[in-house]
C-alpha cells in the first residue's frame, strides 16, 4: 500500500465513521461542524470526499465525537489491516 492509498483509505474511513456518527445522533452538518471546531464548509468537504481531516480535527474526533477513542483506533486498525491482506490478495493487482 503506498502513501497515496493509505491516504485514501483513512479519509474515506474519517468520512463513513463521521456520517455514521450523524445520522445515529441525529446531528446536523453544523452540529458536527461545531463540535469538530471547523466551519460548516469545511465540514461538507469532509463528508463530501473533497477533504481530509488535519491531524487536530482528528484529535477533536477522538476526543470530543468519539466516546471510546481506543475502540476507534482498535476498528480502524483492524479494517487497515484487512484492506491490505484484500490487496496482496488480488490477482489483478499481484
């Protein structure tokens, strides 16, 4: 996996884990946006894929939207590790 694929893979799974959080909160993008420290705009980029979050807006995930950080950290890792096993994997891609 190379830099621009972990790149990848860690914003697409910021974006799913942050729509995920606001829709089973009910939370609005402002909501969110507030929590996160960030301006409405800036949020929209995140959940639209234009974006990544900067190293602080993770820490702001983490420890303010996150109620377990390290359950976050143990899931993330763990589909990390599965996305890499599924592309050594892959006879188009070896």
């Amino acid at each position: 996996m190379n830099q621009n694929e972990i790149e990848l893979f860690v914003k697409n799974y910021i974006r799913a884990y942050l729509l995920q959080i606001r829709e089973q909160n009910k939370f609005s993008q402002e909501k969110v946006a507030n929590l996160l420290d960030t301006s409405r705009r800036g949020y929209v980029k995140l959940e639209s894929d234009e974006s990544c979050c900067d190293a602080v807006t993770l820490i702001l995930i983490l420890f303010v939207v996150e109620k377990d950080p390290r359950e976050f950290i143990s899931k993330m890792r763990e589909e990390f590790f599965c996305t890499i096993e599924e592309i050594a994997t892959d006879p188009i891609l070896v």
